[in-house]
C-alpha cells in the first residue's frame, strides 16, 4: 500500500473506491486514492460535466454558509460532511469569523 498516509485508518480498504474520495479527487482535492481516480475517470469519461457539477455543487455551498455568516450564523452543524476535502464548512465559516464553530457529523 504505497498510497498509505498517516490520515488513512489501517481497516481501510484501499482497493475499493469511495464515491466521498471520488467527490474529493473532483474538486482537486488529497483526499482520494488511486482506485477512486481511475473510477472517477471513467465517470467523466461517460459524463464529462460531472466534475462542473460537483465544483459548482462546492461553490453553492461556499454562497450559503458566507450567506449565513452575514445574518449572524456562527455555529454549523454539517449533517453527511463525509470526509474532508477542498473547502469544507469551517473552512469558509473560520475565515470569515475565526471563532465559528462547526459540527460534521457522517457515518
């Protein structure tokens, strides 16, 4: 397992792709390993838009926690967060209020 970071839980399997490491892997972002770029790959191979999908799907999410910070919103609660990738919710909440809590919370 070359691919093996200090991140990645031992039972992982590494050989099986993620649609949440798919998803990461979309958006440009680490989280993701080489079965799930290839999986992805053949996605966008049938489905070419689908990364312009999950970007703009990104850029929606940036709109509305930035669109909750203005109206006084400091803590969040993120329900199916998955596993982190390229700008997660306390990312975007902390840089506009640093002290802005956020919760995730997945299976």
């Amino acid at each position: 397992m070359s691919e093996q970071t200090s991140w990645v839980p031992p039972s992982l399997d590494l050989e099986k792709p993620s649609s949440a490491r798919m998803y990461d892997y979309l958006l440009g972002g680490n989280h993701n390993f080489a079965v799930d770029r290839a999986l992805a790959e053949q996605v966008l191979a049938a489905q070419p838009q689908v990364r312009r999908t999950a970007l703009a799907n990104r850029a929606f999410l940036r709109r509305t926690v930035l669109f909750m910070m203005e109206n006084g919103v400091r803590q969040f609660l993120d329900l199916g967060s998955g596993i982190p990738t390229v700008g997660n919710v306390h990312e975007i909440a902390q840089e506009a209020y640093p002290t802005a809590r956020v919760v995730y919370v997945d299976s």
